[in-house]
C-alpha cells in the first residue's frame, strides 16, 4: 500500500506537532512530502492514501491535485481541525494564511463544520460498529472539535416531489466518541467518511476533527496513524444487512441478506469476508439460532452480491435483534445490527388511547403535554420504510424515551407510487415496516402521529389531487392500506397532509393555485351559487363585473395565480374572485379531508386525525381555523416567523381543540462568506424559546423537526436541521428536549382543560388576508407585539368567519386590529357580542364589506354618516387629554384608508365609543395597527382594556417594562405554570406578583433563555425547568 504523507516543519499546523521520533518512526512505512512536493507527489498518481497533519491548513498549489487524487478513490486520514479551510499560499518568501473558506471542502461535500462544545464531555469511546479505534482512545484527549455539516446529494430520486431525497452517494459514522457524564453522546471528534457513489465513489475518508496533542506523539499515534492509513487505503467495502420484512406474523420465518460490494479504486487486492449472523430474541441474550456466509470482494469480484440466508425459526410475538460480525481477510472488521418483529397484537392493543381535551391531550385520564420529536431514521432519512433497520429504531427510539420525549412525528414524504404503484395494492414490505414502526413505539410508550402525504396528495392518473374522483379514491384505498392493519393499536393516530396546497401541486407554498380542470370547475361553480345565494347579480356587483363578462355562475373564472400584481394600473384588475377562491380551497380541504378521515372512521372510529400545517395562516393556505371543524386537533409549524413566534399559536388555537405546534425548528441562515450565522449554542436557544411559546400561547405541546439531520436531499438547509449532527452526536438542540421532557413530565399534574382563558380576543381579518390587499399579517403581528411585550397582556385569537365561538367562549375584549375589508355577517356578530356584553375595540375602516364594498349601514343609526379617504403621511388621535403622533409611512399613504365622520374632514381623531346592551363597542378610525409607532397602538388599548375591567395575569414589579421580555401564567384549578422567555441582549432580573394567591416570585432572566416554573393554588413552587441552572425565590407580598 501506497501512503503519502504532508508534513512540513515551517508549514502553519494546528495543534502538538509529531516529534522528530514519531517523524523517524513514520517515515518507516509512508513518504513524507513537503508543501513543495506535495502537489507534485500527488500528481504522479498511485497513492493509496494521503495523510494530511496540518489541519484548516493547505498549500493552495496543491488543492488540485489533492482533489484528484479523491477523486480516483483515494483515501484520507486528516488531522487537526475542519479540513482543507485554510488555503495557504507563499507571499514574499514565506507562509500566508488565508482567511477560513468554505469553497474547498464544499467541493468535498462538507457544506460547513459548526464548533462544538466539549465541556459537558467526560470519556471517548470507540465505535461499536467500526471499532478501529477501540484501545487507541487515550491518544485522543476531550479537545475542542467540529461537527461537519455534509452535502453530499446533488440530485433528487423523484423530481417532481418536493419531499423526495436524493442518492446516498456518501456515509458518515463516527469512529470515535465523546459522552458525557449521562452517557449522552456528544460529540464525534473522529469520524469517517465513506464514498459510495459519485465523484469520490470507492474513497474512505477518516477525520480527525480536533487537534493532536503530545499525548499522542509520545505514545502510539503514529501507529494508530498508521492502522488509519491502511484502514483508509483499502477503500469502501459497502455492507448491508436487510431482513425481507420487517415485521412477521406469528409463526413465520424470517429470512435475511447480507449485500456487499467492493467499491474501492485503490491499489489494495480482493479478499475474502466472512459472516457470522445471529439471531436474538429480545430479554433472552441467547440466540436462537446463528448461521454464516462467505464472499469475495474486491478486484476481481466487484459487482453486487447479495447472501441470502433462510432462518429457520418460527417466530413468536415479540421483537428479535439480529447481528452480524463481519471479518475480512486482512482484519477489518464491522458489526452490523439488525431487528425484526414478530407482530404482538396484544402490545399493539394495550393500554389507552390519547384523546383530545379542549386545549391538552389526555391518556387514562391523565394529561400529557406534548414533548414530540419527528423521526425517520438515522441512517438512510425518508428511505426508512423501503429500508427499514428495526435495531436502530429501537436505539433511537430508547434514547428519545429516556429525553422524556412522549409523541414521535412520522410518515410518507415521498415514494407514494414506489408504495402503491397500482392503485389498491400496496406493497407488502412497506407496509409490514409501518407495523414494525408502530410496534417498536409501542414497545418504548411513545405515541405514533403518521403522515400519509406531504404537500400535496398523490393524484394516481387523476388530473386534480384533491377533486378528481379517481384520485380521492385511490388515496382513500392508499389510506385504508395502512390504517385497517392497526383497528385497535392504541399508540397511532393520523395525520392526512403535510403543509397542503391547493389545488395545483407543482406549485405549492403560492396559495391557491387554480388547475382548471373539469372537476374544480364544476365545484367551483356548485359554490359560487351556494354562496351568493344563486343571485347572478349579486355576484356580479361583488366582483365589479358587467352581465357580459359575467353571464352565468358557470362563466366565473378562478382567478389566476400569475396576475396578482393588484399595485400595477398598467391594466385594470378584477379584485373580487380572490376573496372567494380562497374561501372555496378553505372548503374543498375540508371535502377532502372529510373523506379520507370518513375512511379512518370506519377503519377505526377512535384514533385522531389531523392535518399538519405551517404558518399558512398568512399565505392563504388551508387554516387552523378553517378546518379545525373536521379534524380533531390543530397545528402550526413555526419555521420562518422567529418575531412573531406567540402570534403563530395564538391563531392556530381554536377555542375547542388542542394547537400543537407539530414542527418547529430553526432554519439554516448563512454569513454573507457562506459560513453557519448561528452557533449551536444559538440555536438551542432559539428552538427552547419556541418550545416555551407554544405552551405558553395554550398549545399542547412542541415537536421539533427532526431528530437526525437528513443529509440526503439536494437542500443544504435540511443538513443542518436536527437535534443530532450527521455523525449522530446530539447537538444542544438535543437539551430541550431532555430539559422539556423532564419539566412537562414533572408538571403535567397541573395540567387541565379547566385552564382559565384570556379575556382578551384578537380577530384575524380573513376577508383583508384573502383578498387583494393583505393588511392583516402586520395588523395583527404589531397586535400581538403591543400587547405580549409592550403591556404583558395575554390575549386568544380568533378568526373573522368562527366569532360564534365566542358566543360559547365570551372574551371582555374583542379587538379587530386594521380590517379595512369585513364580512358583513361577521360584522353583525361583533355587535350580538358587544350586546351580550364585551368590548369590542374597532380600529380603521368601518364601513367597508369583505368585498370592497361599502357597507354605510353599519352602527348608522349610532355613529351617522361617514365618509371614506386616504390616511395621511402623519395623523393624530385624541386619546384621554393626550395626543398621539400616528405615522404611516413607506406607501402607506397610497394603501391605506380611512372613514372619518361628517362634519370632520380635518383636524384630530378621536376613538368614539357606542354603547351597546350590556357591553360597548369602541370605534377608532385610524388603522394604528398599521402605523410606525407603538405608543398610539398601546393607548387605545389600555382604554379597552380598563373600561371592560380586565384582570392582570401578574403584576410586573421589576422587568416588566424591558423590551423583548416576555412573561405570563398559565392559570389551572390546582395551581399554575409560569413562562417567562428572553429576546432581550442583556441578562436581567424579573419580579412579579401573582394576585390570585398573593405569592411573589424574583428570578434572573439569561439572555436568550426561558425561565419556566409551577406553584399551587397557595404559591408554594412544585416544579422548575432547569433545576440546575434556575433558583427562584418566592416571598409573600401582601
């Protein structure tokens, strides 16, 4: 075997360089090459493997033929920190670094390499599965070191699926280990690349991601450099153990294949491997039965080989782990693992079920606030049905019952035809993976939410996935494929869709996107007679249309999704139909929706289902508030909204159902040189902050996105996005998982669905965000903003179309922030409230209909006339004796709108205020939701808020009037839970009271952080997130 190795003594080098002795001694078996001849040696050709010792640093004049030589299969063993970051070059006579770039290992598929914190680190441990390093762990000390972000797939499998991977054209694993002092494992200071396709395909890569100390020249490192060159040098042997199926009946017999194939391009000589397999039943430690194999593979062997071994056991309900020790002629050595079930109906069936409260989920009575994690598999991603590995799902899903994580996230992302090729016959490997799935859940107590599609649902030859007949039957068989194998599984329910779209699916994420064809058509005009109560007439007013170009209810054309520049005058535009179409996709999902869960129902008619949504709130996109009516509970995926993160649970609330916020996570965002803007230490804080939010906003419960990076999609932001690195090491995104497992488990007993609710609701305006216009995302995230930070003021939300539900639900206060455009109906409820007795706070347009309109009858007999006109640059509002600047600038001028009334076309505005039954209704009509000021939004609301006598959570005695400090209790019958969370730059002391029980609490708020804590109906504290980090001092105040 060929080595060359780069060392030179004037060269920059990162860490303990190698004594003159360990030099001599390596000189022995390798070449040594300066920065000279490195470029030159390497471009000869032949070499097995390169070793480079520098680490960030290496001789820009050689960067290509390093690359050459990876790129015919060449191994690498590197050492000392992130790889080929640092260019060097000679300037003037001598060495110049580079600044870091990422231009040179991303060419290398390692996208980024994120700093990792060891400090939590207590022993190395060698790889179980590669145990090459096993007795070499004291060479390595607990040094800093770096988690590689890696890219390594370049092309999608299923191009027309936005959830479709990739190749897996390359493997990390870690060879060497850091855990901590709970055996958590948390860092991979050395790992290994292995180079199954594409441009390096055949190449073994070995990492030493932290620097060499003089431990490990003084002792044996260059001899473990050695064994690492060699174990490099003889390239990838790809190794697979794969059971047929994944889950057996009882009775059955499993049988299971050993697949290899030698990949490597380098220099070394076929070899023989043999294959000793076992099979275990769990709790036994004895096999019960082993069998072995023999192959070659290598030069003269190298295509795919596959051993196929029949087991001759009848398996009995129950899981049995399967192993294999691999050994090839020359020493390498790899312990494969495998697991499979014997189908356990009755562990499936035991038990109870989770069930829905009004805000929690509850199991035998008991709550369970939801700490979710998604999962696949932590070896081949969304692969993981077609590729199932029952032992690592066991692995990870025993580490994800130990974090306290209660509720893994799971499904279909892509691949539906490769499931269900032929309309109605699903395959059976993929379906008996499902169950093994679902068994090994159950196996660890974690319940099981399964996805069917994702975006949009496979159509199967119809020409409109959500309205073709032909396709909603065919999804509705896909469906019962899967769900009929679990009547009774009590750890499963049902999510239909991940993220929908309507209706066209190569356009997801646009809103409603019109197909056209003839089944939308036919709906579309069947609702448009409903809706406007078969009045052509009407309608034509409403969309501003004459009888010719409207004739019928069948001549209404959807809109199209290309002409939405309504700011153009170039051409004069047909506003109208948005409003409706979007409404129309609202009920279509439900229609759809109905029936696939119709199918659930009869399959099963206790699991739950739901639908998995984003932040489609304010895209136009099926809503919480829409189709919670046909679901049995809602959800938000907070990705993108980090400002408005309380907004975000607050109108996907619906007042009957529980919100979980069922994904959420943190996107990877760069420096504009490419490099990671976050730390990891960022974005742990980031993902508990969002985790806080949504219990604190009346949710159920988080779920992060994911537990893996997925690192076979051509998307370098899902190989950053995960609690564990690539190399399978836990980030400390993985905390919040164990610190909220912890916590919620600690405190759930506080939990109930008597949950004292806000007495402040906050309308979102649909018939403003559906239209043409949208002013409602700002109005109501500046809403939000005012009254959770600025004045510690908790409200719930509430859409314009479900304000019936406050009828069974009253709030004091309904604030409707910047309309302009309202439903007239919705309008008339708005008063049947204020008579019934709350304060309804109106601000902006009054008189205005959802279609534009203008709707003078509103409150004419109690406020008169109006007329409409354009807001100014800056107003003023006359509020209590004072007066309030009220600026609208950037366009606004040019967008929004104002009714002043008669009698007033200049001078000041003031909020007028109708009294109506027992309650009142406040009209302002400056839309100063929209405005660039806060102390305008704020006085208008405090006004409301003190004449409907609305009671303070807590009273803020120091802290509470810092920006970005956000705090509230979570009132129940036996006590309450306090959430304080941190957007503020600096670490700061809070103080509060709570009024009810009189006990007051002072704790220190770090930056970034969140303070969480629960106390009896007395004050006394019970529990408090972060024990260890967080003291809260509890003293009585009268």
């Amino acid at each position: 075997m060929r080595t060359l190795l780069f060392y030179d003594e004037q060269f920059p080098y990162a860490g303990e360089r190698p004594t003159a002795d360990a030099l001599e001694r390596m000189k022995e078996w390798t070449e040594v090459a300066s920065a000279e001849t490195l470029a030159g040696r390497l471009s000869e050709g032949g070499w097995d493997t390169l070793i480079h010792l520098h680490g960030p640093y290496f001789p820009k004049a050689a960067w290509e033929a390093i690359e050459s030589h990876l790129k015919d299969g060449g191994g690498l063993v590197h050492a000392g920190g992130v790889p080929f970051r640092r260019p060097v070059r000679e300037l003037n006579g001598s060495w110049h670094a580079e600044r870091e770039q990422l231009a040179y290992h991303q060419r290398m598929d390692i996208h980024d390499a994120l700093a990792v914190d060891v400090s939590r680190v207590r022993k190395l441990k060698a790889s179980a599965e590669f145990p090459i390093l096993q007795g070499r762990e004291e060479l390595f000390g607990i040094e800093p070191t770096w988690g590689l972000t890696l890219h390594p797939t370049k092309a999608s499998d299923i191009p027309a699926e936005m959830g479709a991977c990739g190749p897996m054209d390359a493997v990390i694993s870690p060879l060497l280990i850091g855990e901590d002092g709970d055996q958590r494992e948390r860092c991979a200071p050395v790992v290994m690349l292995e180079q199954h396709k594409g441009d390096y395909a055949g190449g073994r890569w070995i990492l030493i991601n932290q620097q060499l100390q003089a431990i490990f020249w003084e002792s044996e490192g260059a001899a473990a450099l050695r064994e690492l060159a060699e174990y490099a040098g003889r390239g990838v042997t790809e190794l697979w153990l794969k059971p047929n199926y994944a889950a057996y009946e009882p009775g059955e017999s499993p049988q299971v294949t050993i697949q290899l194939q030698a990949l490597s391009r380098t220099s070394v000589p076929a070899q023989a491997w043999q294959f000793e397999v076992r099979l275990i039943k769990d709790g036994s430690g004895k096999p019960v039965w082993s069998g072995q194999a023999r192959s070659e593979a290598g030069a003269l062997q190298r295509d795919l080989q596959q051993l196929r071994l029949s087991i001759p056991v009848r398996l009995e309900p129950g899981l049995y782990r399967i192993t294999c020790e691999a050994v090839s002629e020359s020493g390498e050595r790899r312990n494969l693992t495998q697991a499979v079930w014997g189908v356990d109906r009755s562990l499936l069936q035991a038990g109870d079920r989770l069930e829905c409260g009004r805000d929690y989920f509850r199991r035998g009575g008991r709550t369970v606030p939801i700490v979710g994690m998604t999962y696949m598999t932590s070896d081949v991603a969304r692969k993981f049905l077609h590729l199932p590995n029952v032992q690592r799902w066991d692995a990870d899903m025993a580490e994800m019952k130990r974090a306290g994580i209660n509720l893994i996230r799971t499904g279909i992302w892509t691949g539906y035809r490769m499931i269900m090729f032929a309309d109605g016959h699903a395959a059976e490997d993929v379906m008996r993976a499902i169950d093994a799935f679902i068994l090994t859940a159950k196996r660890h107590e974690l319940e099981v939410t399964f996805t069917f599609f994702s975006f949009a649902p496979e159509a199967w030859e119809g020409v409109n996935p959500y309205l073709d007949p032909r396709s909603v039957e065919a999804q509705k068989r896909f469906v019962a494929s899967i769900v009929t194998r679990h009547q009774g599984t009590t750890n499963v329910h049902w999510d239909l869709i991940n993220e929908p779209s309507l209706f066209d699916p190569k356009r997801i994420f646009e809103g409603p996107v019109t197909i056209g064809d003839r089944f939308e058509r036919k709906a579309w005009t069947e609702w448009l007679w409903q809706r406007h109560g078969s009045d052509i007439a009407l309608l034509q007013e409403r969309w501003n249309m004459t009888p010719g170009e409207l004739p019928s209810f069948e001549a209404a054309m959807a809109p199209s999704p290309d002409d939405k520049l309504f700011n153009s005058v170039l051409q004069p535009k047909k506003w109208g139909p948005w409003l409706d179409f979007t409404l129309f996709t609202m009920d279509m999902h439900n229609r759809w929706a109905s029936e696939l869960i119709g199918t659930i129902r009869r399959c099963d008619p206790n699991q739950l289902v739901t639908v998995g949504q984003d932040e489609g709130i304010c895209s136009q996109r099926p809503s919480p508030s829409f189709y919670g009516p046909v679901v049995d509970y809602t959800t938000v995926h907070s990705w993108w909204q980090n400002d408005h993160l309380a907004w975000d649970g607050i109108f996907t609330k619906t007042p009957d159902k529980p919100n979980l916020v069922q994904e959420t996570g943190i996107m990877h965002v760069q420096r504009p040189d490419g490099i990671a803007k976050r730390t990891e230490e960022e974005l742990r804080n980031m993902l508990e902050r969002k985790y806080a939010y949504a219990f604190s906003t009346g949710g159920a419960g988080a779920v992060q996105w994911i537990w893996n990076i997925n690192y076979f999609m051509d998307n370098a932001n899902e190989s950053n996005i995960g609690a564990l690195r690539a190399d399978g090491t836990q980030k400390p995104e993985a905390d919040v998982s164990y610190d909220f497992g912890r916590f919620m488990n600690e405190a759930a007993g506080i939990f109930d669905d008597n949950r004292q609710l806000e007495e402040i609701a906050v309308v979102f305006p649909y018939s403003n965000d559906f239209s043409s216009r949208k002013l409602a995302y700002e109005a109501t995230t500046r809403a939000m903003r005012t009254l959770t930070f600025g004045m510690n003021v908790h409200p719930r939300g509430i859409g314009e179309y479900q304000l019936a539900d406050l009828k069974r639900h009253p709030a004091k206060v309904i604030i409707v922030p910047s309309a302009h455009n309202f439903d007239d109906a919705a309008f008339e409820e708005l008063l049947e409230l204020a008579r019934a007795g709350s304060t309804v706070l109106w601000s902006g347009p009054l008189r205005t209909d959802a279609y534009w309109g203008t709707a003078q009858e509103r409150l004419q007999s109690e406020l008169g006339e109006t007329f409409h006109a354009n807001v100014l640059r800056e107003e003023t509002l006359q509020l209590a004796g004072d007066r309030y600047a009220v600026s609208f600038g950037e366009r606004k001028i040019g967008t929004l709108a104002v009714d002043r009334p008669a009698g007033q076309p200049d001078g000041e505005l003031a909020p007028i205020t109708v009294p109506l039954g027992s309650g009142r209704f406040i009209w302002c009509p400056l839309p100063v939701e929209l405005n660039e000021r806060w102390e305008p939004i704020q006085a208008l609301y405090s006004e409301a808020i003190q004449a409907a006598a609305v009671s303070p959570e807590l009273e803020w005695l120091k802290g509470g009037g810092l920006p970005g400090i956000y705090g509230r209790k979570l009132a129940f019958e036996r006590g309450s839970l306090y959430i304080f969370i941190s957007e503020y730059g600096v670490t700061t002391d809070i103080e509060v009271r709570d009024p009810d029980s009189g006990a007051a609490y002072r704790f220190p708020l770090e930056r970034e952080r969140t303070v969480m804590f629960t106390a009896d109906s007395q004050g006394q504290v019970q529990t408090v997130y972060r024990p260890e980090e967080v003291r809260i001092v509890r003293h009585q105040q009268v």
